[in-house]
C-alpha cells in the first residue's frame, strides 16, 4: 500500500509586473514588505511572515535558465492576511497612498477582505483569516510574524 503525501504550506507565491521599481515601491512602502532578493529587471521578492512574495518581469521569466519557463498574462490576485482589527486601519493607510479600495466586502460566514490594485493592475486583497475559518491566533503567532 502506498503511502499517502501531502504539501504542507505555501511556501512562496508570485505575481507578474513589467515594472519591477513600481513594484518594490509598492510593496516595500505601501504593504511594508522587507525586499530580500533583487535582480534588476527580472525580479523583485519579498519577505511576508514566514513565507515569501515573489514578483517577476513576466517577459524574462519566459526565458527558462537554470529554472524552468514560466509566467502569466493578465492581472493575478494574492491575497495577505492581516488581524481584524487592523482592517480599518489598514483602508485608511491605502487610501492615503492614493489606493483605490475597489471593494470592501464582508464575508456570509465571517471576516472581511479589502480589495485593491498594484501598479502592474493585479488584484490585491488584504483578508482576515476569519474568511477560511482559520483562527488569528494560528495565523499571527510570533514565530511567524516578520519584524
């Protein structure tokens, strides 16, 4: 009999942008994300709690290398938990960067996610756990927050 596997988390996520500068302003100014890999042109990544937050020049990754080809063509969506008490908080923050807060929806089973776009168009959103029934406790314990 086999053994049954499983994957355990996400460990990273991407997304795609043309320009890669708008993109680390973007992320590192108005998200707070620590920029943690750079290489000019191609990509841009970031660390976010435990995980990291990949964004890629779409045109360059096409080409393959070391790694497999990839990319996308279209807005992407990532979404970023955030605690629910700082939800409001974090409309206002947008929206002083100039954000358009395209929608705020508050969920039929609990929590509420706020959605918004980056300069390459992807659609963002900042949700609390509540929306997957995940307990705030398990998603923002210490060992998992970023500094």
């Amino acid at each position: 009999m086999r053994s049954i596997m499983r994957v355990r988390e996400v460990l990273e996520t991407s997304l795609y942008a043309d320009d890669l500068e708008a993109a680390e302003r973007f992320y590192g100014g108005v998200l707070g994300l620590e920029t943690i890999v750079r290489v000019p042109g191609r990509h841009v990544f970031f660390r976010c709690g435990a995980r990291v937050f990949l964004v890629f020049n779409p045109e360059r990754t096409l080409e393959g290398g070391m790694l497999p080809p990839h990319g996308a063509r279209g807005p992407g969506h990532v979404a970023f938990a955030i605690p629910e008490a700082e939800l409001d908080g974090w409309r206002a923050h947008l929206q002083g960067h100039g954000v358009e807060i395209e929608t705020d929806f508050t969920w039929p089973d609990g929590g509420r996610s706020l959605y918004f776009r980056d300069p390459a168009g992807n659609s963002l959103e900042l949700g609390t756990p509540a929306i997957w029934r995940i307990p705030e406790p398990d998603i923002f314990a210490p060992s998992t927050r970023s500094s």
